[in-house]
C-alpha cells in the first residue's frame, strides 16, 4: 500500500513540474492562476498570476520561492486582477515552488531570454568516406546545418566546407538519411540529409 501511495505521489508531483500553468485551490475569498512564467533579458524573472476574488497587496506580503535548499523572496505588485511578482535571476532554469499568499504552485523558471536564434532548422551534412575495414564506402555526417526555412527536396547548399577533404563542395538535400541511398554511389559524392 505505501509503495502504491509513494508512487501516485511522485507520478502526481512528476505530472504538476511538466504543466505549464498550474492552479492553486481556491479558497472562500478566491484563487490565483499561474499565467506566465518569464526570464526577460531586461528585466528579471517575473511571474504573472490571473486573480479570481478580493485580495489586497497585503495578501501578498512575506511571498517566496524555493528549490533545493534555497529560499528567494518575491516582490509582488498587485494591479485590478494581475498579481505580478519578482525574484532573483539566480532561480533560472529551475524547478522551483512558489508560495504566494499561502497558495502553492510549481513550475520551471525558463533560462535568460532574449532574441532566439535566426536558424531554427538544422540538417545534417553527409559526405562520402571509405571505410578500410568494411572494404566499402558510407556515408558519415561531418557537419550540421542550420538555417530560417525548411529544407526542400533538391535544396542545394553550394560551396559548403568539408574539412576532412579541405575542400568546398555542393550538397544536395534528401528528404531520407543517406541509408535510403544504398547501394552507395561513388559518383554521387555530396548530399545533406535531415536527420
């Protein structure tokens, strides 16, 4: 019986650190809802709760969060129904629960943000090699790709470096990994395939 107790526990805590929003219960004067959580690449890290009822700012006073042995009060701002508060950028990347004017939340504060990156779609770069111990020739990726678009079928990616033959080639996307191309065709030397 308490392993199948333990179990649905940490099914349950498992369950609640993958959500993105999370609930608190609700009490007789109302409840938060966890909106957003934010790392601003200005600012700090901010979390921003819909409010449902009648709080004050006093409510709020003595909030804090905490993962692992570390404990970081929360500076809250409460405007009409938007409670937003701050803590410390030390709490990036972390699974961490927050207790906000006695209701209970858990979450992930998300790395620094910023600008992301240009390229989103990344393929790897295939090149043929003869492998001395199989006596044949395989194909063998020896660079990574990335770019805004998708890859469409025939792409070309024109004087792309290969450093194992120091040499720049075109490569040709395919929309299969190079093991779709057996048997190997040694005059076919340059191709990019997703992976």
């Amino acid at each position: 019986m308490k392993k199948l107790f333990f179990t649905f526990i940490t099914l349950f805590s498992l369950l609640a650190l993958s959500t993105g929003a999370a609930f608190a219960a609700p009490l007789a004067d109302g409840y938060l809802e966890l909106r957003e959580v934010r790392n601003d690449p200005k600012g700090g890290v901010i979390f921003v709760f819909d409010v449902v009822g009648e709080f004050s700012k006093a409510d709020f006073k003595g909030s804090f969060l905490t993962f692992g042995d570390n404990r970081f009060p929360l500076d809250c701002n409460l405007s009409d129904a938007i409670l937003q508060c701050t803590t410390s950028r030390a709490t990036a990347g972390q699974y961490v629960t927050l207790n906000v004017g006695g209701f209970i939340f858990w979450t992930r504060v998300p790395e620094r943000g910023g600008t992301p990156p240009a390229s989103q779609y990344c393929y790897g770069v295939y090149d043929i090699y003869f492998n001395e111990s199989e006596d044949d020739y395989e194909w063998e990726q020896f660079d990574t790709h990335c770019q805004d678009a998708p890859a469409n079928f025939g792409d070309v990616l024109q004087n792309f470096y290969n450093p194992d033959y120091d040499d720049y080639n075109n490569y040709e996307f395919l929309p299969n990994s190079p093991g779709c191309l057996s048997p190997v065709n040694v005059n076919a030397y340059y191709y990019i395939c997703g992976f």
